[in-house]
C-alpha cells in the first residue's frame, strides 16, 4: 500500500474519471506526481481535491458530511474541486469521486469509474477517529462477514484486538480474522464463540490508546426464508364437524420460524386458535421442522374460503394457501 506524507497547507490532487484512472497530487507549482490510494495529511492542513469529470459527485466521510462549513464542492468546466478547510483526525476516511451519467436531467453514478483516496489525519494525541460513544452494540450474523470499525488517524500505529473477559488478546490469523488499516477488524465467519465485548489497542511510539468498546451479539441466521407447506385435515368439512389446518416448515438449529394466519373466520371476528411444536428432523439436531396447527372447531358456513399461512424467519417471508368447502351436515335416516 502506498502512502505519501506531505507538509504543504495547501493539497492539490486530480483523480481522473477515466476506465483507466491516475490519482496525481502537486508537490510544487505545476509539478505533478503520482500517489497510491492513501495520503497522509497533517491535521489544520486545507485539503483540496480535483476530479476531472463533468457533472461529478463526491462521497466523503460522515464526519465531513455532518459539517458542511467547512466543506466547499465548486464544479467548474472540466473539473469539480473539493476543499476542506480547518482539517481534524475525525476527517479521516475515504474520499470519492462519482462521474455521474446523464439522460436529459436523469442523472446516476457510475460506480465502475470511481476513484477513491483514504486520507489520514494524524495526530499525536489522537490515535483513533474520536466516538461519543463508550460501547457499540454490534451484531455478529453467521451468514455475513462482521467489522468491527476501529478506525485509527495514523498508517504507522501498530493496531492489536483484544477482549474483555478474559483479558486476552485476539489472534489475528487474516483467514477467520483479518485487519484492514482502512477499515478495521473483520471476522470472516462468526460464530458463537467470537461474542462478547471486544476492542482494539493502537501503538504509535510511546502513545497506547484503547478503541470504544464493541459489544458483539452472535445472531444465527438462516440461509433462506422458510418454504411452509398447508395441509387441512380435509378439502370439505360439514357443518359443526372439526377442521385441522397444518402449516409447516424446515429451518436451521436455533433460527425461529414465526406463523400468522389470514382465515374466512377473521371477517366475522372468529378467534384464532393455534397449536405450535418444534421436532428435530430425522433425529438430527442441525435442522428442525416448526408447525403451527390452526383449530376451527364447530366449523359454520362462513368458515368455508381460502386460509393462508405465512412463516417468517430473519431472512423473508413465504405464504401459501389452501381452500376448504363448508358442506349441509348429513342428516341420518331413521332405522
């Protein structure tokens, strides 16, 4: 990765809108260089980019975005320039520049042909970008990488993650766990064992500073969303006889599947009864079948319709219906 310090107050960069991008900053009246995709800028510095391009959009950190005084974005005939004045470590981030594509005033970003710079801000009392914080409630999906945004002001400190209970550092393999200067910590696949309250420790010469402290829930999280399957106990029921309507579905161990139930009853007021059981499914503990049973008893004419079940996990919703006739209850003949 390349990084470039400079001392000027004054920062000129041009990132080109191209396929085939340059980002360039002046070192020197009218002289040119290339630099890679992280600055270092000191901090109190008036940073100012050009991005060739015209219209062009820019994305700049939340910091920056939040305090619009100090930021100015003119677009002039072949170029927009940014410039950020009374710069802080909190303007620390990425900064990008969007050609945008044009129909008429229909306008959209061309994500392809973006260009991105992170700028760091150090500063040798701040080694981490100030939260308000003290802890942040993170949740640890086991279907999603996690990051844990322990974001420092400064490429040269030394970053280590650490827990709470017990008081041990984290071993950062880059395969379960991996560090990123420019975005933090990632835990690749979480699991239940990487709960608990984490954080980060940055080491710049004889300065050591503690991150805020993130409070990861371990949440386990389906692949899919359910597929129920309706059954009744019969496709035409007679008056005053009892129906049984059966939905289920399969899901994972420890995902919770939700039933709702729409019913020909519910126009009249007809209260809902349901019976709910969990089973493991062929004896194996990884995956189980959720049901819900919806009782009509005494059924009436206006039971006769269409019931529809829906199952809900975290990741959707799936319904499916089934239609049950209402029948004259046979009348026996006299022997």
């Amino acid at each position: 990765m390349s990084l470039l310090k400079l001392s000027e107050s004054k920062w000129r960069l041009v990132l080109s809108a191209l396929l085939v991008c340059a980002v360039v900053f002046e070192s020197g009246k009218g002289v040119f260089k290339k630099v890679g995709e992280t600055l270092s800028v000191q901090t109190g510095d008036t940073l100012s980019l050009r991005c060739r391009g015209k219209p062009v959009q820019w994305s700049v950190p939340p910091n920056v975005e939040e305090d619009e005084g100090r930021l100015v974005i003119v677009q002039q005939e072949r170029f927009s320039l940014l410039t950020l004045v009374n710069t802080t470590v909190a303007d620390t981030g990425e900064y990008t520049c969007f050609p945008m594509y044009c129909e008429d005033k229909d306008c959209r970003r061309e994500y392809s042909k973006a260009v991105k710079v992170f700028v760091f801000f150090p500063d040798p009392r701040e080694l981490f970008i100030p939260s308000s914080s003290h802890y942040e409630m993170i949740q640890l999906r086991s279907n999603w990488p996690t990051v844990l945004p322990c974001q420092v002001t400064s490429p040269e400190a030394k970053v280590t993650l650490h827990r709470e209970f017990p008081p041990v550092e984290v071993s950062v393999d880059g395969t379960e766990i991996s560090f990123n200067i420019k975005k933090g910590f990632t835990i690749h696949r979480p699991r239940p064992h990487h709960a608990g309250v984490l954080h980060c420790v940055a080491a710049l010469g004889n300065l050591r500073q503690s991150s805020t402290k993130y409070i990861l829930i371990y949440v386990n999280y389906p692949m899919s969303p359910p597929a129920p399957v309706i059954q009744a106990s019969s496709g035409s029921v007679a008056v005053g006889d009892n129906l049984r309507v059966a939905c289920s579905a399969v899901g994972e161990r420890d995902v919770f599947i939700e039933f709702s139930w729409e019913y020909p009853g519910q126009q009249i007021g007809r209260p809902l009864y349901t019976e709910e059981t969990t089973i493991p499914v062929g004896g194996k503990a990884s995956r189980q079948q959720f049901q819900s049973v919806l009782q009509v008893d005494e059924v009436r004419d206006v039971d006769q319709g269409t019931y529809t079940c829906t199952a809900q996990n975290l990741q959707g919703a799936n319904s499916v219906s089934t239609t049950v006739k209402v029948v004259p209850k046979t009348k026996k003949l006299p022997v």
